[in-house]
C-alpha cells in the first residue's frame, strides 16, 4: 500500500513509522532509544510538541495492548449515527438488502443530494476499519452525481448495519 504521508525508516531489525498529516504527525517503532532518538532529532528542527501515546488520530481510536494496538472508529461512528438521527434505529445484520437492485433511474431524485454525499463520504472513511462495508459502500458511491431516494435508503440501510457493530475494530 503507497501513501504518500507515511514515512518508514528501517536500520538493521529496528522500524520508524512517520506519519504526517497536516499539523499532525505521528511516531511509532520497534525501539524506544530509536524512537527518542528520532523525536529528539525532529525537535532541534522542528517545534513539536509530544503529546505521549497516541489515542485519537483522524477519527481512529487506538488502544495500546500487549499484543500490539487495536484501532476502531467507535467515537466516529456513534457521531455519524447521531449526526444522521440513526442512532436509535434497529440494526440489520447485513449491510446491503439481496433483493434489491440499484440502478440509476428508479425514485425520484434527492432534492437535497448534500445528505446523501455526507453520508457516502463518511462511510468511505469508516472502511479503514469496518472493510466488510467495502462493497455496499461502493455500490451506493456509483450514484453520487445523481442520487435517488432508493439509493439514501440504501445508505440509511449501511448506517443500521454499523450499528449493530460499533464495538468491532
């Protein structure tokens, strides 16, 4: 995977991880005393600030573990049902209805699309870490210039689906 904001050092067995996006940075490695180093390095040129294990980053919750991190998007997704009143709506236990069929020209148009892009938007950034929506998620995206009223109820449907599964990371 190629992005352009994430920089990886490598000496000997020892890995630095970079990441930088726009005011935020954040460090993380496989050696402490590398890692200070690094930090320290970054500091004689830069004003940082370090603000200690990291928690929250770009809507992604981490939790340190002995195992390694998990990462959720718990604090998003509990936003984004409430932003779109889906919160005390009943789960369903798949993201997209087999019956139905999307297509292009069935319902009428949205007369306000901006909810629907919000919402497709924000179910894009949400499969960093729920990737099981991929496919609904693109399915729903292929409507973005012209968004119908099937096409925000499949949307809403995607929304149920998350809701039944905020704790997964």
């Amino acid at each position: 995977m190629a992005d352009s904001s994430l920089f990886v050092f490598q000496h000997e067995c020892h890995t630095i991880y970079f990441l930088l996006y726009v005011d935020g940075i954040v460090v993380t490695g496989s050696d402490d005393r590398l890692l200070q180093s690094f930090i320290d390095a970054l500091s004689r040129g830069f004003d940082i600030k370090d603000l200690g294990n990291l928690h929250y980053f770009l809507g992604l919750q981490v939790t340190s573990h002995n195992k390694g991190v998990h990462i959720s998007q718990l604090k998003y997704t509990y936003d984004l049902l409430v932003k779109h009143d889906m919160l005390l709506s009943k789960p369903v236990s798949t993201s997209m209805s087999a019956k139905d069929t999307l297509t292009s020209n069935d319902g009428a148009l949205l007369p306000n699309p901006s909810v629907f892009w919000e919402i497709v938007g924000s179910l894009q950034h949400l499969t960093i870490t729920c990737p099981n929506i991929a496919f609904a998620v693109n399915s729903i995206a292929q409507f973005m210039s012209q968004p119908r009223i099937p096409h925000l109820i499949a949307a809403k449907r995607i929304l149920r689906y998350i809701k039944g599964s905020l704790d997964h990371g």
